[in-house]
C-alpha cells in the first residue's frame, strides 16, 4: 500500500478525471481566434470550447516575447462563458479578450475544475504542459493576400504541358546545354523525358490555349517552373532574367496570357530563382557568348565581376572552379548578395526582376532555395527577403510570396518575409506516408497534421501549399506503388485540410513517372487514356472547395480517427456551414458507428456532398454499416440537408 501513492505520482493520467478532455477545442479558425490577422492595437478574442457546466476557470496562457525587454513574460488573460454552442448546447464557449502589441504571443489554455489542472495546446487537452509541442502563435502586422487562402493551384512545367506553337520548337543542336553537347528535339510528344537538355516544345500559347480545361478544374492559381531564357529544358538555370525564353514565347505573349487568365480569375505565380544563374549567363559569360566582359572572363575588369564570389586560392569544395556555386554544381554560380548592385538588380529597384515581373500583373512569386540567397559562397541572408516583403507589398498587396523550404520554415515565416510555404514537413510527407506508402497509422498521421498546423501563424498556414508531388519527386502515383485509390485518398484529405492544395499537372489525370527526368512527362492530351476516376474526383473536391469557405477558412477539428480501420473523421467549421469528413486509407469496407453529437443533433439527416447518400443521426451517431460500410478507400463530405 505504501508503494501506491509514488506510483499514483509518477503516472499521472493523461487528463484530470474531473475535467472532460476530449470536448475541448481551440484552434486558429475565425471562430475561435479572431481577427484572422490582428494588427498591432487590435483586440484579440480567444475562444474555447468545453463541455456544458464543466469547467470551472479557463485561462489563456500567455507567453509575450516582448516583455522585460524582450527577455519575454508570462500574461494570464481570465476567460468567461459567453454562451453555450453545440446542436443541444451541450458545449460552453469560453472567451478572452486581450489587446495585442507589437510583439509575437505564444499562447496555450489552462483549465481547472475540482482541483484538476488540464493544459490544451494544439494536439489536444493534456494533464500538463508538453514544451515539444510549440504553441499557438500570434504574429501582430502578418496579413498575407486573402485571395490565396485555401485558393486551389496547379504547377506546369512549360516545356510538358501543351505546344500551342509548333514555329518556336526547339531543334536538334540548336544550342549547346554545355561545350560540346548539343540540345535535342523529342519526334513525338508522346516519348520519355531523357534529361535536363530534352525538348517536347510546350510553350505558354498551349497554356493559353487549355485555359478551358484549368477553369473546367476550378484552378485558382498557375504556378509556372521558370519561363525566363536558359539552356535546359527546366530553366532553373537562367541567362537572362529580363526575356522570357523565346522557346515559350515572347514577353508580349507572357503580359498577354498573364492578363487574359487573370479575367478569368486564374492567376500565374512565378518561379524566382534568385539564388544562382547559369554559367552561361549574360553577366557570368564563361563561353564568351556575348560582347561585353562577364564576370568569368575577368573577375577585375568586368561590370559584374563582384556579382559572384571569386576565391583566391585552393578550395577543396569547387575545385576545379574558382567561384561560388550553388551545391559547388559550376553550372550554377551563385549570385553574391553582399554586392549592392546584385540587390537592386535582383530586388530593390523598381524594374528589378521581382518588381519589373510582378508589374506585368502576375499573381507573386515563387522563390526557388530561399534559404540559400544571401552573400558569399555560404550565406543566406534574411534582409533579402524582409526587403523584397516591403517593396513588393507597397506594389501590390496582394502579391502571393512562397518559399521553397524542405525543413521547419518558421524563420521566414515570422510575417515579415514570405506569405507561406510550398509545405513538405506539415503536408506533402505525412501524407506520403500516411495515403501512399501505408506506413504511418492514422493516428500518427492525425498528429504529424496537427503539428504541422501549428508550425505558423494561422495567416501561413491557410496559403502554404499542398501538393502530393512536384517536379523534385517521383510522381504520386509511382509513390503510391500505382494504386491509383492510394491516390484518390490523398487527394481527398489534400483538398478538404487547411492549406491550398496545388496539383501538379498530369496527376489528376494519372500521369506516373519515377525520379527526375520520368517526373516531368509531358501531359496526355488524349483523354481515352485519362483516370476519369481522378479527375472527377479533383473538380468535384475543388468545386466543393470554392462552395464552401469551411473548407477554406474554416476549423479543423480531427476528433475521432477508427484506428484498425484507418479512418480519420474531422469537422471544418465557419460561420455559415459544418462539414464533417470521413476519409478511409484502407482496402476493405469499414463498419463505422461515428459520434457526431459535437456537431449534429438527433434526426438531423446529413448528405454526402459526393455521392449524395444520406444519414440519420440516433442516439448521438451516424451509422455506417452493412449495405451502407465505407467502402474500400471511401470518403465522405457530409453537410446538414
Ligand atoms: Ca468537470
Ligand atoms: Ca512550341
Ligand atoms: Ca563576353
């Protein structure tokens, strides 16, 4: 008997007996944080629901990193009942109000009843503060353009994805990609990519001309692999950063088709790839291209020579080069950002490449290796990037700015620099492993979500991107062992998560296709060989997504997950609508018999948004079963009839 009571201490329940964990919640929706982004001065209304009568203090556990002179400090900020919510009323909604400063706030929830003392931060109610868990954050000034929220994209790669003007093909040999190796022209579109130095032909007037089938999608926004002049079919490796490729077309059909989509409410978001250029750039001209002196032909006397980073001596890592690289690949020097000039040219002056771009009415930039840009060899520099937020946002407020990160992303992310991120670590890899591979359970994919929603502020969160796969990976479906279902499932959850889901061409159609150069196949135009399945899937999901600013902008609450049956059900939650999600990752029919009393009341009778089928709430639950089972990789949209 003695034993007992040090080992009641050392294994303390995950929540207090007293206080009903579960009905909890709190996250970063408009109705339960408010305003979506605060500015300094305003009144912050945090909000969080419990059970009816549970409860019997709730307190926002402040932590303002702008007190005692930035050392930072704790703020308690009580909380009131302001009313009861919930089909029955079954939920107390309790509310804080604080005004905000200028500084960032962490926050979390403290409630207590009967002694017990629970914590919520965004994983859920836990018995007490878990410091791997980052808390809810608040960025005072961080507004990022509205239009990009939840907006559904699509990326092409330019040289794939349709030749609308067979006179600008490239040709055999027309140009060497490096001394001595000569480009080739694929016969047909119909072949396999070989490389980077491959051409299909595709061009901008063939996006143009398919503007048809992007709208016929619901796509909202393009986002264009590089388009500026360069030797490899990916362009990532620019020789001029003023003319589009005359491959793709002329700077005056780029305005025109930029401006044209733009009236059909499709914007193009460019690829900014401000980190290096190509050996065979103007202002580099290692081949002797152009009549002027480039900075590789003589570092001292050249215009550009201070325009890359030239090292004396021996250097082991870009040996046997003399300049500063990008991954010591000597195709791909690195612009130097500690020189003023590269800085004007780049990002400050009005006709800068970003500024000059964004003036042609494009929708914002994509910026390729963000973390990479900066000066030297080595440095990335953040002031790049809060320069190019101040001048590019007096220009346009509501140009889109996206990073390429493959890590937390926090850094640029703090509302001063970029409007979100192209997100591996909070999407794109959990459900890779979750829907593709199979090897995460539902469960932990569930948290993996969950931690990735509270990487940023909430602002952040609803413009990163969510793609299932991009011009670096292997193509979905090849992911997915090409079980096209597997697919299907993470569409689903791609489209009906926080975020904006961007496809990449040709994977709603089931384009498949290993590592690069197999994942930038062109798109096959010829619809007998299309997976209708998918491609019905996707428009229908996207309609739903414009349909409902729930699945944009709304709540997201995964409060019941069916682990043998891999099944995750979550609400999305806004002002006007609930929907309730069921997603399977399985391969055999599921009885179900789900709560939805947090949302619904009895007789209440919800339909599936999809199929159409409906169901009756008894006794608290929806009822999923027998001739009505989820089926094989079923998923369901449900909304109030
Ligand atoms: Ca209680
Ligand atoms: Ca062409
Ligand atoms: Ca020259």
């Amino acid at each position: 008997m003695l034993l007992l009571i040090p080992l009641l201490a050392l294994f303390p329940s995950e929540q207090c007996g007293s206080i009903e964990g579960d009905a909890i919640f709190h996250d970063q929706s408009p109705l339960y944080c408010a305003p979506l982004e605060p500015m300094p001065g305003d009144t912050v209304s945090l909000r969080l629901r419990a059970a009816v009568g549970d409860l019997q203090s709730a307190t926002v556990r402040i932590w303002d990193t702008g007190l005692n002179g930035g050392a930072g400090g704790e703020v308690l900020v009580p909380m009131w009942i302001e009313t009861q919510v919930g089909p029955t009323q079954n939920f107390d909604l309790w509310r804080g109000d604080f005004t905000l400063g200028n500084d960032t706030l962490w926050y979390r929830f403290r409630m207590e009843d009967q002694g017990c003392t629970d914590v919520y931060q965004i994983t859920g109610t836990l018995n007490n503060w878990d410091p791997a868990i980052r808390d809810f954050q608040i960025r005072p000034g961080f507004q990022g353009p509205s239009w990009a929220r939840g907006a559904v994209g699509y990326q092409i790669f330019p040289d794939r994805f349709e030749n609308g003007n067979p006179s600008n093909d490239p040709q055999n040999g027309e140009w060497e990609i490096a001394p001595g190796i000569g480009i080739t022209a694929h016969a047909s579109w119909n072949e396999l990519p070989t490389g980077g130095s491959d051409f299909f032909g595709g061009d901008l007037l063939g996006i143009w001309q398919r503007r048809d089938y992007l709208q016929w999608l619901g796509v909202d926004f393009l986002w264009l692999n590089p388009v500026f002049e360069s030797r490899s079919n990916h362009r990532y490796d620019a020789t001029s950063y003023d003319r589009i490729d005359s491959h793709l077309g002329t700077n005056a059909e780029f305005q025109t088709m930029v401006q044209g989509l733009r009236q059909q409410g499709t914007r193009v978001i460019l690829d900014g790839v401000m980190n290096h250029c190509s050996s065979w750039n103007e202002w580099f001209d290692r081949y002797h291209v152009y009549p002027w002196t480039g900075a590789h032909e003589d570092p001292v006397s050249s215009a550009y020579g201070d325009w890359f980073t030239f090292l004396p001596g021996f250097h082991p890592l870009n040996f046997p080069e003399n300049y500063c690289s990008w991954f010591a690949i000597n195709s791909l020097p690195k612009l130097n950002y500690a020189n003023p000039e590269v800085r004007d040219r780049m990002v400050r002056a009005p006709d800068s490449v970003l500024r000059g771009w964004l003036q042609t009415g494009i929708g914002g930039w994509r910026l390729d290796a963000a973390e990479d840009v900066g000066p030297g060899c080595d440095g990335g520099d953040h002031s790049v990037w809060t320069e190019m937020r101040n001048l590019l946002k007096a220009d346009d407020p509501d140009a889109l700015l996206i990073l390429e990160e493959w890590g937390d992303a926090l850094p640029w992310l703090e509302g001063d620099q970029f409007d979100g991120v192209m997100d591996f670590n909070g999407f794109l890899f959990p459900v890779q492993d979750y829907c593709l591979s199979r090897n995460d359970s539902v469960a932990t994919f569930r948290d993996r979500i969950l931690k990735g929603l509270r990487a940023y502020a909430a602002t952040a969160n609803h413009s990163s991107w969510h793609q299932l796969g991009n011009h670096d990976l292997s193509r979905a479906l090849t992911r997915a062992g090409l079980d096209a279902d597997r697919v299907r499932e993470a569409t689903f959850l791609q489209f009906t998560l926080p975020g904006s889901p961007v496809l990449y061409y040709g994977d709603e159609i089931g384009t498949i296709g290993g590592n690069d150069p197999d994942n930038r196949r062109t798109f096959d135009w010829n619809l007998a060989n299309w997976d209708r399945d998918t491609v019905k899937l996707v428009r229908k999901l996207s309609q739903l997504r414009h349909r409902y600013s729930a699945l944009r902008e709304g709540s997201f609450d995964p409060y019941w997950v069916h682990h043998a049956g891999r099944v995750m059900v979550f609400a999305r939650e806004d002002a006007q609508d609930v929907l309730l999600m069921i997603a399977g990752s399985n391969n055999a029919p599921q009885n179900l018999n789900i709560p939805v009393d947090r949302y619904f009341a009895d007789g209440d009778v919800l339909e599936d948004q999809i199929s159409n089928r409906s169901y009756v709430v008894v006794n608290g639950k929806i009822n999923l079963s027998g001739s009505d089972a989820l089926e094989a990789h079923g998923y369901r949209v449900l909304h109030l009839r």
